[in-house]
C-alpha cells in the first residue's frame, strides 16, 4: 500500500460572536476515529492547520500504527490558542508473501503526514471561503433590501432643522408698531376720522388768515366780510361741533395715529 487518502469532515457554523467547528477526519484507518466540537472567536486573527506526530511507525502482527494528532491553532486579540482536532493512530496491514508480512510495502510515516495535512487544509479552506461567500451574500441582499425601501421608512432619520427667518431690525419694528396703532385706532374710531379733514381744513384757514400777508385788496375784503370778533367766534363754533362729535382737538388721543407718539 503505498497511497494514502485523507478527507476529514470539517464544517463552521457561526454562532454570536463565536464559531462552532466539527471535526471528523471520516478515515478507516483512523483507530480512533471520533468526532469533535468546540468553540472559536469569530474575531479571530490568524488560522493555522498543525501537524504533530506521524513521524514513527510501530510494526507487529501484521501491522503497521502511525500515531499523531491534528491541531488548529487560533489567534485573536487575547493571545494564541490551540484547539486539538483528532488524537489518531493510523493502522495499516502489511501485506503476507509465504506467511510473512511484508512491511516494506506499507505506506512511510512521512507519507501519512503530508496526507494528513493536505486533507485538514483543503477542508479548512473550504469552509472559511463558504463562511466569506455567505457574509458577501448577506451585505449585498441587505443593500439590494433598502434601496427597494419606501420613502416613509426614511421619515425617522434626523432631519435638517428649517432656517429661521431673518429677524426684523429695529426700525421696521417700530415702523409695523407705529403702523399698526394707526390701523387699530382708525377701526375703533370712525367718526373722529372723518372730523380729521375738517380740523385740519379750519386750522389751516385760520393760520393762512394770521400769517399770510394779505394785499391791499385782500385786507379790504377781508374787512368788509369779516373782523376778529367773528373769526373767533368762527373757530369756537368749530370746536364747539367737533367737542358735540365726541372729539377734544386738544387732545393727542382723539387726534389718533396722526398725534405724534
């Protein structure tokens, strides 16, 4: 027998923040085949496959044992750890030629090694591609996911704050305030406005009589009609009807928004 074929079982399932690892090197030859399970960090470093043992033989009885265990050595952020995966004795029987077994004819410890090896690599490296293929997988479902989102999931993330509206300086402050005291008191207050054209129609007569300087002419008309005893009475009349209207000509408030402040 000089070939030697070597495929363990190895499988990774990710659980939390750990892995699970099973193990079964699945060989006849294997005497104390068994399956085994432990638990790795999925935020492991380094992965390496260890070979110890599989250098001696051991021959009697028509058989050849080769014992060795395989290791897989872990690190992450704590350090390094290792992790036994099979503790084996490979037996294999020697061929008989006129009843004696023929030794020289079985399979060399440095053989069963290198099979060993190859096969715990290949397994390993099969399952950590699968493990990346399926994180690759699930990243792109979940962006492939939101972009068919609706716009009203979007609705709770964090929104810009609307810009306030530039405040009003001070002057047009107090050109709205001033505007708007005229706007009230000319509402509550509408017979006084139409006296307003009055008042200012007779104070402007009587100043144009006591200023102006009249002519010739116009002082002897102005004589002839009337004298400053009638102008007077004239202006107590008008205020007199402008007092019986509910409005005091003396008085800023009844002057309304005209008055100044």
């Amino acid at each position: 027998m000089k070939t030697f074929s070597y495929r363990p079982d190895l499988n990774l399932y990710h659980l939390g923040d750990e892995f699970i690892l099973t193990f079964d090197s699945r060989c006849p030859q294997d005497a104390t085949r068994g399956m085994r399970s432990m638990r790795i960090p999925a935020d492991y470093l380094d992965m390496v496959v260890k070979i110890e043992g599989f250098t001696i033989k051991e021959d009697g009885d028509g058989v050849r044992a080769i014992p060795g265990s395989v290791h897989l050595v872990v690190a992450d952020k704590n350090g390094e750890k290792k992790y036994q995966l099979s503790d084996s004795v490979m037996i294999f029987s020697a061929p008989y030629k006129k009843g004696v077994p023929q030794y020289d004819n079985l399979i060399t410890p440095p053989q069963v090694a290198y099979a060993v090896y190859q096969g715990v690599s290949e397994a390993l490296n099969r399952v950590l591609n699968e493990q990346l293929w399926g994180i690759v997988q699930t990243s792109k479902r979940a962006v492939q996911v939101a972009a068919t989102l609706p716009p009203e999931t979007t609705e709770s993330l964090p929104r810009a704050k609307p810009s306030q509206p530039p405040r009003p300086s001070q002057a047009d402050a107090t050109n709205d305030n001033l505007f708007d005291r005229c706007k009230s008191w000319l509402t509550n207050n509408k017979k006084k406005v139409l006296a307003v054209p009055l008042v200012a129609i007779v104070t402007w007569w009587g100043m144009s009589l006591i200023y102006t300087p009249p002519s010739p002419v116009e002082k002897a008309a102005v004589a002839a009609t009337m004298n400053p005893q009638d102008l007077e009475a004239q202006i107590r009349l008008t205020t007199e009807t402008l007092k019986q209207m509910g409005i005091d000509p003396g008085s800023p408030q009844d002057m309304g928004c005209i008055t100044p402040q």
